[in-house]
C-alpha cells in the first residue's frame, strides 16, 4: 500500500468511523418514538461534526401528519442556524425517506442523506420513488443506505411485532398507525 492509498484509507475508516456514530444516535432518537407508541423513526443532523438538529416520528403525539422525524431535525436546525438553508449538512435516518421528507431535504439544500433501512412501502431514494435521487432538482444530493441496517430494521420490526402481539391480545392499538415494514435486503 503506497502513502497515498494508506492516508486514503484512514480518512475512508474516519467517516465510517464518524457516520456510524451518528447512526447511532438517530437509533436513541428512534426508540424515542417507540417508547412514545410512535413507528420508530429517528433522524439527526449534523455539520461539521455537531448536532444542529434531531427529531424523531411523532405524528400522533403531534396531530401532524408532517411530524416525521426528519422534518423535526431540519425545523430544529433552521431555528437553531436561522437560516432556512442547511447547507453542508449531512441527515442521519434510521428509515428511508418518504417523498415529504425527501422534498423537505432538497428544499433545504442537505449535502448528504445517509439512511438505515429501506422503506418498501414509500421509500422515496429509489426504492418506490426516486424523489431524494432525481438530476431533475436543481440541488444534487449525495445519498447514502444500508449504515447500521439491521438496528435500523430490527427497531422497527420489534415495535410492528409488539403491536400486532398487543392487537391479539384485544388491547386497543391506535388504527391510525400504518406498517411501514421494512427490506434489510439491499443498500446502494
Ligand atoms: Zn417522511
């Protein structure tokens, strides 16, 4: 391995290094969401390497159907920068993005999307649609899945599992939320 290849690596381990540990918080944020009887989604947003802005799912909580998680982080972080435009900016998110949020994301002009588990229900960064992806937006995003999949998919899988367990049971489970079930199968 010559110098180059070897400084190049080590700066390839410290964003990994860097992204992983991000991921992780968006999964506390997650089980946030869960312990609040929400779909457990969290999402973080980070600039130069500092929180700027975190949410997690909560549209029941809420009465708002806008309430996903990254929604929060970018509100969050547009207050906090007082600017609507989050530039150079990476979001962490245990879940692929929705269409909402992935327009969300490009109007605020978010460099990076980094996401755990694909959503094959609404996914909106290539697996339904391709909203997060598209050359068409004058914003280009740099994209990013499969970091941290299978806690990303497992926190997911384990609240639809305890809430259909609960429905068995005849407690009553708020109908309101939908199964987002999740593919670990694939990253791009
Ligand atoms: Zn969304």
């Amino acid at each position: 391995m010559t110098s180059d290849e070897g400084s190049e690596f080590e700066t390839r381990n410290s964003k990994l290094e860097t992204d992983l540990k991000w991921m992780r918080h968006a999964l506390t944020l997650a089980a946030r969401a869960a312990e609040e009887g929400e779909v457990p989604v969290g999402a973080v947003l980070v600039k130069d390497d500092q929180i700027v802005g975190e949410g997690w799912n909560r549209p029941i909580a809420g009465c708002d159907p806008t309430a996903h998680a990254e929604i929060a982080a970018l509100r969050q972080a547009a207050t906090r920068l007082g600017n609507y435009r989050l530039l150079d900016t990476t979001l962490y998110v245990t879940l692929e993005p929705c269409v909402m949020c992935a327009g969300a994301i490009i109007h605020a002009r978010v460099a990076r999307v980094v996401f755990g588990a694909r959503d094959p229900k609404t996914g909106a960064a290539g697996s339904v649609f391709d909203t997060l992806l598209s050359d068409r937006h004058n914003h280009r995003i740099i994209c990013e899945s499969g970091l941290l999949l299978e806690p990303c998919g497992a926190i997911l899988r384990g609240f639809f599992a305890a809430r259909r367990k609960a429905q068995r049971s005849g407690v009553e489970v708020d109908a309101s939320l939908d199964e987002d079930s999740v593919d670990e199968g694939q990253g791009c």
